[in-house]
C-alpha cells in the first residue's frame, strides 16, 4: 500500500536533466507494478503478444530506461527477494483486492461501462514470473545492472544511496524509513497522466526529498521517522493506529519521543497487538545487498530488436525510433568526450 507520509513531505520538484550523470536505484517491483497498471488496451486489458503473454511491463521498462538512458541518467534496478514474515497480512489484503477488483472488471465489460472497467483494470495488476525473468533479458540487453535483493528492493536500493548510487527511485516513502539518502518520485511516470477515477489530466514531475533535510525541517530522528511509519501504517503492520494520520503520529512522537511512551490507551491496546520492535529491525537494520561496483556498458541493439520486436512483436519502427534516440545521444556524449580530452 505505500506508507503515507505525503502530508509531511516537502519535496523539490526537479528535472530529469539534473540527474545527468547520477546513478539512480530503482525498486523494479514497484516500477513494473506502475507500468502494469498504466500500459493497458482500450478495454483495460494487458498488451500481450501472439502466444499471450503480458508486454506491458517490458513497453514500460524499455521506453522509459531509453528516455533516462538518453539524458546520460545511470540506472540500476533492484528486484524483491523473499519478503518479510511480518508483510504476510499485507500480502493478503493486496491479492483480496486484486480478486474483487478482477470481479468488478469483468462486470463492468459485460455491462458496457468501458470507463469503469479501465479503472478496476488498473487494480488488478500481477506480477508473474516469467514477467520478472523478461524484464531481467530486457534490461541485460540493455546493459542496465540489476541487483537481486534478499529481502526488500527498496531496502537494498537505500543502502546503495549510502555508498555507490546518488538517489532511490520509487513511488513509495518506505524508502526513507529504509535509510535511503535521497528519494527521487516519479521518474518512472512522469509526463502527462489521466487520474484514475476522474477524465482529468495531470502533470507528473520528477521530485527529490533528501533525507536528513526532511528528519531537520521536522526537528526527528530517523529512528523518530520509523515509529512515525509504525503509527500511520506500514507494509509490516498495515491497519497503523486507529485515527492516526501523518500529522498526528509527527505531534505524539515528538511530544513522547517513541511509541512506547504514548501514553493513549488506544495506542497502548494497538501497540500490545503490534510487533513494533521487529518492524523497527526491519527498517532500522534491514538485509541487503552490499554491492561494492557496478558495471555499465553498450547495449546490443540487434539482441533488443530480436527480443521486442520478433518475441513479443513489438512495432519495428518505434522500437527503431526509440534505439536511434539512444544511439544520437550516446554519440553526441562521446564528441563532447573527445573535445574535452582533444
């Protein structure tokens, strides 16, 4: 679900061109979640290809990698391992809503209510593995790394915004109770966007948060961040406190200083039920990878060709279109390289 720290945030809006030259860590997970939802037919349904299977994740991954790619933006995309005991319950409450939402898409198409159905459609979105080991091949032929996490995508991308990357890249505030340095929104759908419900278009801009500003403004600590997270609702206890918004948890942690010394009743009765130490472990110390290197290099444009357009028959022309992009800007970099050196 996302934690919602949103009424908190101050965050900067940015352009993709200031992060020329930036290593950005991207959660995979959430990235092809966001792609599934957004790249769907005039009825709601997935783009697939001849033998039926999903595309929409792989047109996602590959026309917007190529747009960063072309800015001279450095990428790395960090997949999920195995997740948390504690998110079991959130899991759950994910594939409920994705069934209900299946029910309700199909019965909106039978009924001829295409606007509805388009809607339900985009809470439907799984993640199978086929569409991982794809996404894996795409990327491969692209030269973007990938890392594979043992726990959290965004855990391991926060670790790596400590040592070797500049910013995270994910939709979700999780990353900042994970640690990460700097949190970078919307590149993975920036641009033009209707809003779900509504036939109403927005403006989708890049914007960064970066961490210790955000823990100074509030006057916390990160530690003070986390119990905050546990108080509003997190992946790991995902009901949060009852009546506790954002700005409330913000007022009760710096009045107590942590969870334990809320002296509310109502907070004492949830925080008996809550393993709250264990969420804190999760983000405070989470598993990750510790990579120490990452190696970019050219993509094979042929290999990308062959897989889009003959395996999963992708349009020649764009798939083209977009690749000369790639091969002009990467040109253009090695001359302003040259004149440098010359």
């Amino acid at each position: 679900m996302g934690l919602d720290l949103k009424p908190l945030i101050n965050a900067k809006s940015i352009k993709l061109e200031e992060l020329s030259n930036k290593i950005i860590a991207v959660d995979a997970y959430n990235a092809i979640y966001q792609f599934l939802a957004i790249i769907r037919g005039q009825q709601g349904e997935y783009l697939t290809d001849h033998s039926g299977n999903v595309t929409s994740h792989l047109s996602g991954l590959f026309y917007r990698s190529i747009n960063l790619l072309s800015l001279n933006i450095k990428l790395v995309y960090i997949f999920d391992g195995v997740a948390p005991s504690l998110k079991t319950l959130e899991i759950e409450r994910r594939k409920k809503i994705k069934h209900e939402a299946v029910i309700k898409y199909q019965e909106a198409l039978r009924e001829g209510r295409i606007e509805d159905a388009k809607r339900y459609a985009q809470m439907t979105s799984m993640i199978k593995d086929y569409m991982i080991n794809d996404a894996k091949r795409l990327l491969d032929y692209l030269a973007i790394p990938w890392i594979n996490a043992p726990s959290e995508g965004e855990a391991t991308a926060a670790h790596l915004t400590r040592s070797i990357v500049y910013a995270s890249a994910s939709q979700d505030y999780d990353s900042l109770l994970f640690g990460a340095a700097k949190l970078v929104r919307n590149i993975t759908i920036s641009g033009r966007r209707k809003l779900p419900m509504k036939n109403i278009y927005i403006d989708v801009e890049p914007e960064l948060i970066v961490l210790d500003d955000l823990l100074r403004s509030l006057d916390i600590t990160r530690e003070m961040l986390v119990d905050i997270g546990i108080l509003i609702g997190t992946d790991f206890n995902p009901d949060g406190f009852k009546g506790i918004g954002a700005k409330k948890a913000l007022k009760l942690i710096k009045e107590y200083g942590r969870l334990e010394d809320i002296p509310l009743e109502d907070v004492k009765e949830t925080l008996k039920e809550t393993d709250y130490q264990t969420i804190r472990e999760i983000f405070l110390k989470p598993n990750v990878e510790d990579v120490k290197e990452l190696k970019f290099g050219e993509p094979d444009y042929d290999a990308i060709i062959n897989f889009l357009c003959k395996e999963h028959d992708f349009s020649y022309e764009r798939v083209n279109t977009a690749l000369n992009k790639l091969r002009e800007s990467r040109s253009k970099s090695s001359e302003s390289l040259e004149k440098w050196f010359a």
